[in-house]
C-alpha cells in the first residue's frame, strides 16, 4: 500500500512539475539587427526551450526550436524560409503516405508516352 501511494505521489508530483511552467526563466538570450538587412536571434529557458533563427529580413530565414511536449515527447523542429516557401523538418511533423504502384506505374507511362497536341483549324 505504501508503495502505491508512493508511486502516485511522485507521479503527481511530476504532473505539477511539469505543468507549472509559469516559473521559467530566460536563461540565454541573443538579438542581433543589422544594416543590411540580416538578423540573428537565439534564447534559452529553464525549461528547456531552446530556440534560434537567422536570415536576411523579407527574404529568408532558417532556424530551430527544441522543446519537450507535454506528454514527454523531445520535440526538434528544423525550418527554412525562402522563395519556395516555408519548409518544416522534425520527426514528430506528419509524412504522406507512399503513393500507390499503380499511380507510380500510370506517372511512368505518361512521361513515356508524352500527348501530341492537335491544332484546330481556325
């Protein structure tokens, strides 16, 4: 019984522990503005997030984010920014399903067998 109860206290304990993040400190930070147009910044908190980005202002950026989830997931969230949009990268980020043998096999046979286009008389 004792053990038990032990358990769930130390359990409960954690829960709160973690939940409560309202006492975190900045434990690292950095900002950096340039003329030209370029920017770095990095920060830290107490409660392990960790968070950097750099990049020209209006044209690119990339940077990073580390943190844990609620459910004690580590969480590491790459990205970059640019003409061709942003671009997330991390292993908890979602992935489409492959895509089916025959769509692949149909794809192949188009690009083999490219259309002829018909010119209609004016």
């Amino acid at each position: 019984m004792f053990k038990s109860a032990l358990i769930i206290s130390m359990f409960l304990v954690a829960v709160i522990r973690a939940a409560d993040e309202s006492q975190a400190e900045i434990t690292k930070y950095r900002n950096e503005i340039k003329e030209d147009g370029s920017y770095s910044w990095e920060y830290g908190t107490s409660n392990g997030i960790d968070a950097q980005e750099s990049g020209v202002g209006g044209v690119n950026a990339a940077g990073s984010v580390k943190y844990t989830a609620p459910d004690g997931t580590p969480i590491e969230l790459e990205y970059t920014a640019d003409e061709n949009g942003y671009q997330p990268r991390g292993a908890h980020l979602p992935t489409p399903p492959p895509i089916p043998d025959y769509i692949l096999k149909a794809l192949a046979y188009i690009e083999a067998h490219p259309f002829t286009r018909i010119q209609l008389k004016k």
